[in-house]
C-alpha cells in the first residue's frame, strides 16, 4: 500500500510541480485585486464628483458668457452711458464682465481637463482590475486542480505518512467547523430578514390602532356611521397585521430555535349590534378604552419584535466574528495540509526519478 501511494506521488510530481509554480506565480492577484477594486471605486467616485463640477463651471461659463456679451455687443446701453458721460463707469464694467467671462473659461478648463485625466485614470484602473481577475481566475483554477489532483494522490488514509493522514483529518474538521458556522450564519441572515419584515408589520398595526383611536373619539362627539366604519376598518388592518407578522415569526422559528413567539395580541372589534341599535355616549366610551386596551396589547407585541430583531441582529453579529476565525482557522489548516503534501512529493521525489504523469 505504501509503494502503492509512493507510486502516485512519484507519477504526480511533475504536474505538482507545475501547478506550485503556477500558484506562486499568481499568488499577487488575490490581495492587488482587491486593492485595485478599491482604486477604482475611488477613482469612479471622483469621476462623479468631478463630472459635476464641469457641469456647474460649465453653467457658470455660460452666464459669465452672456453678461460679458451684454456688454460687449450692447450699442444701446453702450450710448446710454456715453450719453450720461459715464463711458469710462461702462468700460470698466465691460472689462470687468469680460475678466469674469475669461476666469470661468480658464476654470471650465482646468476642470475639463482634470475630468478627462481621472477618466483616464479610471479606465486604466479597470484594465489592470480586468488582468488581475484573469490572472486570479487563474489561480483559483490551479488551485482546484492541484487540490484534486492532492485529493487523487492523498484521499483518505495515506500508509506510510501518518503526518498527512493528520493534517488531512485537521483540515477536515476545520472545513466542517466553518461549513456548520456558515450555516448558521445564513439562517440567522435569513432570520433577521423575516423579523425586520415582522417589525414593519407590527409598526403598520400600530398605526392602525393610532388610527382607531383617532376615529373612536370622533364618535364619542357624534362621528356617526361613517366614522364607525372606519373605525372597524383601522382594526380590521390592525389585526391583519398582527396575523401576517406571528406568520413570519413562525417562519422564522423554523429556521432559527432562538426565535420566541410573540406575546398574544387581543384586538377587540367591538359589536356592530350594539353600534346599530345601542350606539350612545357611553357604549362609544366604553368601546374607546377597550381599544386602548387593544392597542396596548399591540405595543407589548410590538416591543417584543424589536426585541427580538436586536436579539437576531446581536446573534448574527457574534456568528459574523466567529465565522471569520472558523474560516481563518480553515484557510491555515489547508494551507498547513498543502504544505505538508508539498513535502510528501519532494520526499518523494528526490528518492525516486518522476515518471511521465498521466491525467
């Protein structure tokens, strides 16, 4: 069995080789591309920030423009002031007009031609953006190779290098700590997702029930029929939000056992008897402090699902810090497990002249 796996190795070290040169030839991209991204985010920000100041000296141009040329070409108003002896008064304004106009010219260069500099900058930020991820999609591409490849050679138990076997049930168990945190983390995404959309609809029941309020003391004053209408109506929503928002916080149950049922919510909808036949002062009254008791009842639930938001969003925070060392952990123990791979194939190879390797 020993001789077996001496014999992939030996029949693999070429290609190992080749795919370890590869990688170290491309192992700059990862790190610059994200660098460069950043770069051209910034320049495009720039480029925004600078196509709006040639807009705005280009307008500025334009009216300078158009004051100088009412100097310049104006007979008229050219004779008033020779007329009034103020010639000189309309030769310095005209100067003064046309100094102006000659400024925001110089200005609407200068930013055009700063404009067209970043631009140019931009564009050859992307170029080098757009080589870098060829040469990270490269990379990424050997990687997967010489992992299938390792994964041909070293898969499973390997007789005679008990140090890979190890490294190999280490990396094994870092990748399932990081997968299963993963997993938790995106349910909880999930979860905070479903709670914000059940905050909303509690905020909306909410204002139903401020909306109840506001037509039921109407009617204490005489509102009338249409009034009681609408009073149903703001409750009737109410309820239907209160509905809508405990069916997303079952679907949040589900994928979250740390998400608790909201408090009962009791919305009394009052009886369109006694609004018919019985419809007095103090049947309005009456009704009036049951619904502030409902709306009561609505607050409490309410409060409980901005707790529970905080209480997802805090849990997704602490999975977030733990998911970045489960996978910092991951990354050094495969690349911990490449390396003594590395080793295995050199050992190898120095021992033994490396046949021609077969894919």
């Amino acid at each position: 069995m020993v001789d077996e796996v001496r014999a992939k190795i030996s029949a693999a070290s070429a290609k190992n080789r080749e795919f370890l040169a590869l990688l170290q030839q491309t192992d700059h991209a990862i790190p610059s591309l994200a660098q460069q991204r950043r770069l051209v985010a910034d320049l495009e920000a720039e480029v925004k920030a600078s196509d709006q100041r040639v807009a705005a000296v280009d307008r500025k141009r334009k009216k300078e423009f158009h004051e100088h040329e009412k100097y310049r070409d104006s007979v008229l108003k050219r004779f008033a002031y020779k007329a009034t002896g103020k010639r000189e008064k309309f030769e310095q304004r005209a100067a003064k007009e046309e100094q102006e106009y000659f400024e925001a010219l110089q200005e609407e260069h200068r930013e055009t031609e700063i404009n067209k500099d970043v631009k140019l900058q931009l564009q050859q930020a992307k170029q080098v953006a757009a080589d870098l991820e060829r040469d990270v999609s490269r990379h990424n591409d050997v990687q997967r190779q010489l992992d299938e490849l390792y994964g041909r050679v070293f898969g499973g138990p390997t007789p005679g290098y008990p140090e890979e076997d190890e490294q190999e049930r280490v990396a094994n168990a870092k990748t399932q700590a990081y997968q299963a945190t993963k997993g938790k983390a995106e349910a909880e995404t999930q979860v905070l997702k479903i709670l914000g959309e059940g905050q909303l609809r509690m905020k909306r029941a909410l204002g139903s029930m401020e909306e109840a309020l506001m037509h039921s003391r109407r009617d204490m004053f005489g509102g009338g029929t249409f009034t009681d209408m609408m009073e149903r109506n703001a409750l009737s929503q109410a309820e239907r939000e209160v509905m809508s928002a405990n069916m997303l916080v079952m679907q949040a149950q589900r994928m979250s056992p740390m998400v608790r049922n909201l408090p009962q919510v009791t919305i009394d909808q009052g009886n369109l008897m006694m609004d018919v036949f019985f419809d007095n002062v103090f049947t309005d009254m009456a009704f009036h402090d049951k619904i502030k008791a409902s709306r009561e009842s609505v607050l409490r639930a309410a409060i409980a699902m901005d707790g529970q938001v905080a209480a997802a969003r805090q849990r997704l925070h602490e999975l977030e810090g733990e998911l970045r060392m489960r996978e910092q952990d991951m990354r050094e123990a495969r690349e911990k497990l490449q390396k003594v791979r590395e080793s295995v194939f050199e050992s190898v190879a120095g021992s033994t002249p490396p046949p021609a390797y077969e894919a």
